[in-house]
C-alpha cells in the first residue's frame, strides 16, 4: 500500500508540476501573441501614417499644378483677348478709312 500510495503522491505531484508548466507556457505565449500584436497595430499605423501623408503631398502637388495651370491659362486667355481686340481696332479702322476713301472717290467728277 506504501508503493501505491507513493506512486499516486509521484503522479500527483508530476501532473501539479506539469499544469504548473502549461500554465507558465500559455501565459508567456500569450504574453509574446500581445506583443506580436501590439507591434503589427503599430506597424499599421505607421503605414497609414505614411500613406496619408505621401497622399496629402500628392494633393498638394497636384492643387499647386493646377493653380499654375489655370493662371497659365488665364493669361493665355487675356493674351488672346488683347490681341483679338487690336485687331477689332485696325479692323474697324481699315473700314473706315476705306470707306472715308469710296466716300471722296465717288465725290469727284
């Protein structure tokens, strides 16, 4: 009875000790999945940090070609508008003169 009750104290013993050790495991591979994972958030985070940013500066790029596109533009645009209002000008001139010139043709005998 000795023997079986030492062998049973053993195996009780061994069984408290290995839960003992499973337990220890599992916290500490708990304990390492948390960091794996806290590291993984961060790491996202910083991408998407990142990515806002990179797009933000494209944005910005693209406003400021635009604004340069429009005032480029616009200046084409007044340039064109100048010129075509010159040429009104010599237009209207040119009929006047000529019909200032029909006018003194047709007066003379």
């Amino acid at each position: 009875m000795a023997l079986a009750a030492t062998r049973s104290r053993i195996t009780n013993e061994l069984r408290a000790q290995l839960n003992m050790m499973l337990t220890e495991v599992a916290n500490a591979s708990a304990t390492e999945t948390r960091r794996q994972l806290n590291e993984f958030v961060q790491a996202v985070h910083a991408a998407r940090e990142e990515d806002r940013r990179a797009i933000s500066a494209s944005l910005e790029q693209i406003q400021k070609e635009h604004t340069a596109d429009y005032l480029s533009l616009r200046n084409d645009l007044e340039t064109v508008a100048s010129l075509t209002d010159e040429e009104i000008r010599r237009a209207r001139q040119s009929l006047i003169q000529f019909a200032a010139n029909k006018s003194n043709q047709s007066s003379k005998p």
